[in-house]
C-alpha cells in the first residue's frame, strides 16, 4: 500500500498547462531552460520563468551586452524604490550589463516596468487600458503578477511588468526576479556567489507565487550575546542601522516581513535613531518579543524605568514608559505586544490575577487609541501565550478579539496549544513563536543548527491546519548558523501546501541548487540532512561521554563512524567545489559536520579514557587522554578559522559560543576539557581491548522475524500493513526523529478513536520462540498535548489481546518533559503476555492524531541499555 500521498501545486499544474499548449518549438526550449536554470532561486513547484535562452514572446532582460531599463514611479513606496535599485545592481552582477534606472516616464524600447496598484501611475494607466488584467492580485495581501506586456505605452515596444498588490507584494515581486535570475537570498549572510550568464529571458505569460498563507512571517534575533554581538561591534560599531539593512533585504529577499529585534543588552528604538526609520524604508513589520511590550525593549526600562516592574505598585510610571513607546512607534508598521510578564523574561509575581491582567491590557489598549488616534483595533496587536501566561489563559483570561494569540511552541520545538477546531475565528487570529535556539532548561542550544526540517515541518503543518496561521515568528539566535531552516521555516510559512513530508528531501536539494548549482546538489542536500539528524537527536549541548552506550551494540564508536563518514564525504566535496563557492559551502555545509564529528569524538574517547581506567588499562586509557586533548584543541582551531580566516576575517566573532563543559543549564564561560585520567604505565598492565565495531545484524525471515536475539526492533515504518479507518490513514515522514522516520496518523486534525477492531493501526508479523511476559518499547516524539485536554494517546496491542492505552504527553518544565526534550524522543513500555509460540501480529494502534512513533521494540530479555535503543534486526521482505 502507498506510505503517503502525493501533494499537486496549482503552480504545478499551471505549468503543466502552459506546456501543453506550447508549440514543439517552445517545448524543447522550456525543458532546455529547466535543465540550464536550476540555480534560480525558486522552490518546489514555483512557478519558473527566466531563461538563459530565448523562447518565442519573451522578454529580452540582458542580452548582448545591454540589460533592459528599470522604471518605477518617484511616487511609489520607498522600499519598492529601494528594492528596484536592488535588482538594477542584481542584473549587473549576473551579466556584467548594469541596467539604465529612473524614475520618469519611460522612453526605451525595452524596459521593465515596476509599481504597486494605486501608488503608479504607470501600473494604474495599464490596468485602467487593460492592458494588465490584475483581477487576480489586485486587494489582495503581499501579492505580485510578473507579466510580458507588448506596446504598453506610446514608445516602448516590450514591457515586462512587476506589479504588486500592495507595498511588499511589489517588492516580492522584485526579489523574486532577483531569485531567478541566480542571485541567492544569502549572497551577503552566506557569501554564495552569483552565477554569471550573459543572456536572461523573460517566458511570456502571467507569473505569480499566489497569496502567502501566513500573513507575518518572521525572525527573531535572540541570546546574541557573545557571537552576533561581537560580531556587530566588530563589523558595524554595534547592533545598528547599517546592519539591519542587511538583516531587512534578507528577509525580504526570503519573502518574509516581520522582525523582533536584538534585545540582549539592546533595545532597537533606543540605540540608533535610524533602526525604525529603515525597517520603515525597507518595508518590514517591527515587533518586540513575548515579554516587551507596547514597543518597548526591556533594555529600556532598565535605561529609564522608575521604580519596580510591577503594575499594581508602579502602574503610572508604567503606563508613562509605555505611552512613550506608542510615540515613537508613529506610523511605521508595528504588531504591538501587549500583556506583561515579569521584568527580564521572568513570570509575574506569585498572586496575580487575572483581572488585574485583563486591567493591564485595557489599559494597554487605551493608550494605543489615545496616542494613534484611532480604534484600538485599527493597530495590530499580540498577547503571546509564552510559559506561564498560558496558565492564565488556560484560567479564563481573554483579550480583545482582535488581538492576535500568538501560541507558543515549549522552547524545544514542540507546540503547547493550538486553536481547537471549528471553534468561533477571531479577527486576530492565532500564531506560532517556535525555537531553533534557547537559552534555558533543561540546556542552553545556541551553538550551531540542531534543527532537522522534519520536525519543523510537522510541527509548523500541525500549527497550519489547526489555523494557527496569522504569524509565524522563530527564534534563530545569532541567525548565521540557521541559514538552512530559516530558509525552509519562511518558504513553508508562504505555502504549507505546497511541500509535503514526502518532498522534504527534494525541497533541500532544491535548496542547495540555488546556492551552488545543480552539480552537486544530491550531494550536499544528503550532508545538511544527515547533519541536522545527527545533531537533532542530541543538541551537541547535551552530549558527554556518557550519552552512548560505549559497550552495547557499538553504539557510540557507530555514532562517531557515522559522523565522520559524513566528515569524510564533506571534506572530499570541498575539494571538487569551485574556489568561488567555498567560503559558501564552508559556511552552510563542511563547518558544522567538521565542528560536530570532531565534538562527537571527542566525547568518545573521554569514554574510552574514562572505560580503559577502570579496567586499569594504562596504554589505551593515556592514548583516549592523548586524543580528547587534540580534539579538544581542534575544536578551538576550527572555531578559530571561521572566526578569523573564513571569507577574509568577514564573521569575527560569530563562533565565540562556548559549548563544551556544561554542568547545569547555562552556558560556561569557556569551554572546559572533558575530565580525564591518566595512569602511570608501570602499574597499569591490563592489555584488555573494546571489541572491534560490526556493522550490526538486520535479518530477514520471509516478512516476519524471529526474537533469536533475545529482542525485534523496529523501525516504525516497516510495518507489515497499514490499516486505514474511515477518512483515517498514515502519514511516513522521512528522516524524521533519531533513528531512521516517523509514523503518524492523517490528516492532523482526526478526531480521537478508540482502539480495536476496525480501527487504523499499524501490524507488524513477528515470529516467537517463547511463552512468557514481553515487553515492548516504543519510542514516539515527544509531542504535547496541544488540545490541552487530557493528554495524547496511542495503544499497543498483540494479536487479539486488549490494545492498551498510553498516554505520550508530559507537562512542561517537569522532570519526563526534560528527558523526553533532551533524548528528542519518550520510550514507553507495555506488557504483553505471550501464550504460545509461532506467529504473532504487534499492532500499533492510533487513539489521537499528532503522535509519531519512531521505532518499537520487543524485549525477551535481552534488550541492553542504550540511547537510540537496539538496532533494528527486523525488514519486511
């Protein structure tokens, strides 16, 4: 039976069309573009639209030396003005052809034409002589129309026009064609070259990339203290205009529109004038995170607060500080916080009340309305449901309607609550703040990305049908080593639709054509996914010598083979990459497999040290000492060369974080050496060795198997069959969790089931020798329950027995929620009695959605500890 279902994007199926009515001509030209164009910078089912070669009614944008004129209206956005002064300097790079550039009416034969609807004359006048029909973008948010237009205007024969719906549909319109054209969206924060081509066309016809589903989408600049902010000082003189110019055009580029600002020891209204006034000009939302509110930065209060953070003794001093917050927002565009929590992150003060909350909020509001002049509702605002303030609603707190609730995930990844289906909209409307960095229990992670595109998209898929999709917002640390899931968490914010489990794999191949051409794009795609998993089991944090098992099943020496097996592969690429790309690949590719082989291994041979002294064998426990020394060195070194020798010195400081020698959860200052032991060789002789590393037993016994090994492991989906239910299937998504996928009912947003007969479950034939109690294991995410209702279940069952329910959810900050978030996985056993030996059928059954099962295991006694549980020794034929 299928494992999952093929997703069909209209962009798809529009193309689909437009080549079925191509001549023969046209058709071999179009395919021919595909092959030579997949450096554009487009995603799965993007409508692609530029050509190095030239195809019947195309637009000629640079040929022979000569780039078409760029026109846009002095009366357009500053931002759009801005944004097309971009694309001038883009063709030129791509083609060595700078185009002409004004602001006047158009005089040329060729040129490309650039306005939003009701701010260009130019774009009003051909829609107004329908000559562009915008029927399909015009109201409609952040929406572009690229299109070939022939004799728009007295004097210029061919036009081609970016026309957008409002301020960012225009520019996203722009830096679309930027894409296309094969400039990356992290040529300046990744140093990836643009591709030189001395011919670009335009194809005839409508192109467009539709509407976004999420409305703001955005990136959080967050625990930034010692890289980004040594980084900043370093590069910029601190964290100022000049270098949220580069942040804005970033997202911009990457089709997002929403910022929260740096705010360790900053505060973005405060520090340089000039900050608003660009994200202003640029054309991107500005907010302050979860616990700042009314557009005030918590560095600001500690610069001009009065009294206590405390609204019931200090609530005028407050109110003052937060008027003057409103002021300063004026007119840009802001998504105000509002709520309170208590001062430097940290909850409300034991005993307060909901009312006085409600209070806080009202209050809020009131300002809002008395300082803007208008209709509290008429300002975008968000009450982040962030830690303990989902306690308060959870009690019954409300806010306005039209406030947005932004739902947050548990700082790990893992969404706490979601909207409840069916349930009345609100005008606000729901979103998500979601982690691939933290700082915090149960440890900090901020060194480098933990952060497998697998689970972000299942979580950020479960946010989206549940209708969780009014902002997406994500803490990315210092941004630089979350190049690759910033890119996936804003394309998928775009259209959630249009990227499936099953084409995870093929969107990061996608990914690594457009930032260094489709030579070795399977390649590199394979290294950032296998990097990612690795990492995403066990943040590098999190990891010592004793994570692994040393002694059983070889898991820790399979580990480190793994990884530097990876090492391997990325450092033989490296040396195949041209020269140009290689500050690029360092960057996003080869650093953090070199800097987590190198981590990984070092752990190992603490653990041979730390093994070999207790058996008193003195050689080999001083050789482990000997190498944790010299990895613990080359990790320095390779921090070392990204800081002072990658791209001429260009990211100093962007690997200062510390991440070895953690003792709770903080950071340590400076990285600490693994403890070791050294033995004086004379009164040591055991000569006694680890045994060599086999590569493991997988044994096939026509479709079942047999527990030989005193154990069946399973990875989930290898199942002997999946049954359906009504309107109820399976869900494999790929590469998903610590092992090898994960396994999950669908859709999402299926109602609770009650286990047993007719009902979905997953079977898996196994064969046993014994009678007796078994026990199986299964290993699932560690999902929460989001309905906060009374948990999330599935059952376990053999043959006809009773299928017994288990409940996978933990509460947050207790003790099972902190080892299921740092083992990125909860093992839970049930018992089974076993009446004869032969065949027998394990079923997995599904109870709620949402829960993915990763691997089962049946133990007869033989299952050793370890981390990742014991190798899989089951295939279905």
């Amino acid at each position: 039976m299928k494992k999952s279902f093929q997703q069909h994007s209209p962009a798809n199926q529009k193309r689909v069309a437009f080549i079925s009515h191509a001549s023969f001509t046209g058709i071999f030209l179009v395919l021919l573009f595909f092959i030579i164009n997949q450096n554009a910078y487009a995603n799965i089912g993007d409508d692609l639209y530029v050509s190095s070669k030239k195809v019947t009614g195309s637009f000629t944008l640079s040929a022979a030396g000569k780039s078409a004129a760029i026109n846009v209206s002095e009366t357009d956005f500053p931002g759009v003005i801005r944004a097309a002064k971009d694309l001038q300097k883009d063709v030129a790079a791509v083609t060595g052809a700078q185009p002409d550039f004004s602001t006047k009416k158009p005089s040329v034969k060729e040129v490309v034409l650039i306005g939003t609807i009701g701010k260009s004359p130019v774009i009003d006048g051909l829609i107004q002589q329908k000559k562009l029909n915008v029927a399909g973008i015009k109201g409609k948010w952040e929406t572009f129309l690229i299109q070939v237009v022939e004799k728009p205007m007295p004097g210029v024969d061919h036009a081609l026009v970016i026309a957008g719906s409002d301020k960012r549909g225009t520019i996203f319109g722009i830096y679309d064609v930027s894409g296309q054209i094969g400039v990356s969206p992290w040529y300046y924060w990744a140093d990836v070259p643009v591709k030189k081509q001395k011919e670009l066309y335009v194809i005839a016809g409508r192109h467009t990339q539709g509407t976004p589903a999420v409305k703001y989408r955005g990136i959080f600049i967050n625990d930034e203290a010692p890289a980004f902010s040594g980084w900043t000082k370093a590069k910029f003189g601190g964290v100022n205009h000049e270098m949220y110019a580069h942040m804005f055009e970033l997202i911009l580029r990457l089709k997002g529109n929403y910022l929260w600002p740096a705010m360790w020891g900053n505060a973005f209204n405060d520090d340089d004038p000039l900050n608003r006034k660009t994200a202003d000009d640029y054309g991107v939302v500005m907010g302050t995170s979860h616990h700042e509110p009314m557009d005030r930065a918590q560095t600001e209060w500690k610069r001009y607060g009065k009294g206590e953070w405390n609204y019931q003794h200090n609530g005028e001093v407050l109110r003052d500080f937060w008027k003057k917050g409103i002021q300063n927002m004026g007119n840009a565009e802001t998504i105000v916080t509002v709520g309170m929590r208590g001062d430097g992150d940290m909850p409300m003060e034991e005993g307060s009340n909901i009312k006085l909350l409600e209070q806080i909020v009202a209050d809020q509001r009131k300002i809002i309305a008395d300082v803007t002049g208008k209709k509290p509702e008429q300002t975008p605002q968000m009450w982040a449901l962030y830690k303990e303030v989902q306690d308060y609603y959870d009690k019954g707190m409300r806010v306005p309607d039209d406030v947005t609730l932004l739902l947050c995930d548990d700082n790990w990844g893992n969404i706490r609550k979601l909207p409840k289906p069916g349930e009345a909209k609100r005008s606000g409307g729901y979103g998500i703040y979601y982690h691939f960095d933290y700082v915090g229990g149960p440890r900090n992670y901020k060194w480098l990305n933990t952060n497998p595109i697998s689970k972000t998209w299942e979580q950020m898929h479960l946010a989206n049908e549940y209708g969780a999709n009014q902002v997406w917002i994500v803490n990315v640390g210092d941004l630089k080593p979350m190049e690759f899931p910033i890119s996936f968490f804003l394309d998928y914010a775009w259209n959630p639709k249009k990227i499936g489990a099953d084409q995870l794999q093929e969107y990061t191949k996608d990914w690594a054509a457009k930032q260094f051409g489709p030579q070795y794009a399977t390649e590199i795609a394979a290294i950032i996914s296998k990097y990612s998993k690795y990492n995403g089991r066990r943040k590098p944090e999190l990891l010592d010598q004793n994570t692994y098992s040393l002694t059983n099943y070889h898991e820790f020496e399979t580990v480190v083979a793994d990884y530097n097996k990876l090492k391997d592969q990325a450092e033989q690429l490296d040396k195949k990459i041209p020269a140009a790309y290689k500050d690029a690949y360092y960057e996003l590719v080869l650093h953090p497999v070199l800097a987590c082989a190198n981590l990984n291994e070092m752990y190992l041979e603490a653990a041979k040290n730390k093994y070999y002294a207790t058996i008193h064998n003195a050689t080999a426990a001083n050789a482990a000492a000997d190498k944790v020394k010299a990895l613990f060195d080359k990790d320095q070194q390779i921090s070392n060369y990204y800081n002072d020798t990658l791209a001429n010195g260009k990211w100093s400081h962007m690997m200062d974080q510390t991440h070895i020698g953690y003792t709770y959860w903080q950071e340590p200052r400076i990285n600490k050496m693994p403890s070791v032991t050294r033995l004086n060789p004379d009164s040591a002789k055991n000569t006694t060795l680890l045994p060599a590393t086999s590569n493991g037993h997988t044994e096939k016994v026509n479709g079942t198997s047999s527990d030989k090994d005193g154990y069946i492991a399973i990875e989930a989906e290898h199942f002997s069959r999946a049954k359906n239910g009504a309107n109820i299937g399976w869900k494999v998504i790929p590469d998903y969790g610590n092992t090898l996928s994960g396994v999950t009912p669908w859709p999402v947003t299926a109602l609770r089931v009650k286990p047993g007969s007719n009902m979905p479950c997953l079977e898996y034939d196994v064969s046993l020798k014994d009678t007796g109690t078994v026990a199986v294991t299964t290993f699932v995410s560690p999902t929460l329950d989001f309905r906060n209702k009374d948990g999330l279940y599935y059952a376990v069952s053999i043959d006809n027995e009773q299928p017994q329910l288990v409940n996978i959810a933990t509460k947050v900050d207790s003790r099972e929620w902190a080892a299921a978030v740092s083992d990125n996985v909860r093992k839970l056993v049930t018992k089974h009695h076993i009446s004869q030996p032969g065949k027998h059928v394990l079923k997995y059954w599904m109870v709620d959605p949402a829960v993915v099962v990763q691997k089962l295991v049946l133990d007869f006694g033989g299952v050793k500890p370890s981390y990742l549980g014991p190798p899989e020794n089951w295939r279905v034929k």
